[in-house]
C-alpha cells in the first residue's frame, strides 16, 4: 500500500493499464534472449524493416544547430576545450564518482532487491556512464552556453532587473529551485510528448534500477531539458555564472534517487526526492506519470502527483512492462552492441503506441 496525496490512488499499481505509454503486456516477450548475435548485421537488417521516425530525425538535427551556436561562440574565443574540460569536473569528475561509488557501496550492503555484483543491468548502465563522460558532457555543455547565449541575446525581457539588487545567496536558491521546477516540467513533457517519450524510455527501460541507470539517458533527453533550464539562470543570474560546485551537488542530488536502496529519508522525505520515492516512477506494474520530481517533491505535491511510501513497503519491479525497446535481461548481445541497438531505436518507427496515454 502507498500513501495518497490528492486525486492519484495507486493501491495495488491496478492503474498502469489506462496509464501505461504503451499497452500493458501479460507476459513479456523473451524471444530476444536466444542465441547471441554475432555482429551487428541482425540490427542491421532488423533497423532496415522499420521506417524512420520523423520527430525524432527532426529533434537531432535541432539539436546539433543549437549544439553548433554554443560551440561557435566558445571557439572563436578560444574557449572551448577549457570550457568542456571544467563541466567534464563538474559532472563527472571526482565528487561525482565518489557520491556513485559510495552508493554502489550502501547497495551491495542494504539492498532494495538482492543481485549479482555483475548484473547486466549494471554493466549496461556502466557502458551508459562512459557514454555520458564521453560525449553526453560536452554535448549538455555545449547546449547549456548556446540556451543561454540565445535567451540573453534574444529574450532579454526574460531578466528580472530587481533581481541583481538580491543577495547572491537567495539569487542561488531561487535560480535552483526554479531549475527544479523548470526539470519537473521537462520531465512532465517526456511522459507526454510521443517525440520526447521515444528518447525517455530508454531510461524507464531499466529493470535492475541503481545509482548507475542515472546515467542511462539517451543524448536527445537533454535538448528541450538545458533550454527550459537556462530560462531562471537568465532570468535571475543574468550573466552571472552558477558555482560550479552547486550544479555538481544538484547532479548527485538528482542520481541518489536511483539507488537500489530501501532509503525513504524519513520526514526529509516529504521535501527531496528519495530512492523509495522516486522506484514508484519506475514501477513497471505501476503508473508511469507520478513523482515526477527530480531533487524536490513539491511539484509532484502541487501537481497532485506525489505518492509517499510507507517505510516497510516492498520495492516495486522496475522497467517497462512490454519491453518496446531492447534491453540486457532479454539479450545475449555485448553491452556495446546492445547500447548502440538501444540509442538507435528511437530514430526508427515504434513497435508500440506512438503516443504516451494520458491519465484518465
């Protein structure tokens, strides 16, 4: 059983098949974990079946002009292996390993659900951190300068002049929580919008949830998520800069709740997202469009949509439940070749509904 807060009763997860993005499958579907593939020439062949998806081509190719107009700017000033080279610090450097190393820790000692050290949820996700210190940080970089670059060049009405006159203090914490609010709204979009959903899914698409499946994210997530970011940045900072250690805080805030861990954060709970709060977004067998908060419940509390658990509930079952996308637990590729099928497929046409489902 879970605590209801507002309009949403979720007792028994009885829901997810009016919530669901895709129909609810009985059983799930473990022919793919047959022999294993040797090469790429199956997905290949498979891939070339498919038509592309439009929406998702469209959103790429946004994102690499939006990706140019903030690396154009830093190369001109010679700035942009300095500026990659210092988020590279803030979002996976040292702190940011420690926080996952820690946690894999407190997951091997009190774990939610009991696995092997090796799991292949956690190798594929391990492959999805080296993609994300490799490419996703300077692609995130690259796409917070250009945001940021295009609301102070064209949206300067978007500053709030009174704003300058705040201690830097209470300027941080408002431009943070804002970023909270504008993240909760992105996050919203990804359950709703078949384009940004497509991209999303790979995230839901874990079922051996860890700190790790943070860094699970396909590249494309991130476009509509730094423009809205950038929006109380510009509008409460202005030009001046976050500290850096406050964006690397925010990081760890935010991959915490994945832990497989039982943590409810007791009465802090009610306030930042906790690892038992944020496993019922993940639940497999449960709504998909509830705590939705990335560091803060409030917006889930404001929105109706927070479900608090009680400290003895069971852990849910993770993942998708029809499996739209492939995953590791229903696959004998290598983690190299599966993570390439898995960040191919939202460029091809859906098996499944084309659009997220709304709440009834």
């Amino acid at each position: 059983m879970v605590a209801r807060i507002g309009r949403t009763d979720v007792s028994g997860w009885q829901s997810l098949g009016r919530h669901s993005p895709y129909p609810l499958a009985v059983a799930r579907n473990e022919a793919t974990s047959s022999a294993p593939e040797a090469s790429l020439a199956p997905v290949v062949r498979a891939a070339a079946r498919r038509p592309l998806c439009l929406p998702t081509v469209l959103l790429a190719i946004m994102t690499a002009l939006v990706t140019c107009e903030g690396a154009s700017p830093l190369a001109r000033h010679g700035q942009l292996g300095h500026t990659l080279a210092a988020a590279r610090v803030e979002l996976v450097g040292p702190s940011v390993l420690a926080v996952v190393l820690v946690t894999l820790v407190c997951e091997r000692l009190w774990p939610a659900e009991r696995r092997r050290l090796l799991a292949r949820g956690h190798v594929q996700d391990a492959c999805y951190l080296l993609v994300f210190a490799g490419a996703v940080v300077p692609l995130v970089t690259l796409l917070g300068v250009a945001s940021a670059h295009l609301l102070l060049g064209d949206a300067a009405w978007l500053r709030a002049p009174w704003a300058s006159s705040w201690p830097r203090w209470l300027a941080l914490s408002v431009t943070l929580v804002a970023m909270d609010g504008c993240n909760w709204l992105t996050h919203w979009a990804d359950h709703r919008v078949a384009v940004l959903w497509r991209v999303h899914a790979l995230h839901h698409s874990q079922e051996e949830l860890s700190v790790l499946t943070t860094f699970r994210t396909h590249p494309l997530v991130h476009t509509v998520s730094f423009l809205a970011a950038a929006v109380p940045v510009v509008a409460v900072m202005g030009a001046r800069p976050l500290a850096p250690v406050l964006i690397t805080a925010y990081l760890c805030l935010g991959a915490l709740p994945h832990a497989n861990v039982r943590w409810t954060f007791g009465p802090l709970g009610r306030i930042l997202v906790s690892p038992a709060y944020h496993r019922i977004h993940h639940a497999a067998d449960g709504p998909y469009d509830v705590n939705l908060g990335i560091v803060l419940t409030v917006w889930d509390v404001l929105a109706h949509r927070a479900i608090f658990p009680r400290p003895a509930q069971a852990p849910c079952r993770t993942g998708l439940a029809d499996r739209p996308l492939p995953v590791e637990q229903a696959s004998k590729r290598r983690p190299a070749r599966l993570l390439c099928s898995q960040l191919l497929d939202p460029f091809l046409a859906p098996r499944g509904a084309t659009r997220p489902r709304s709440p009834a």
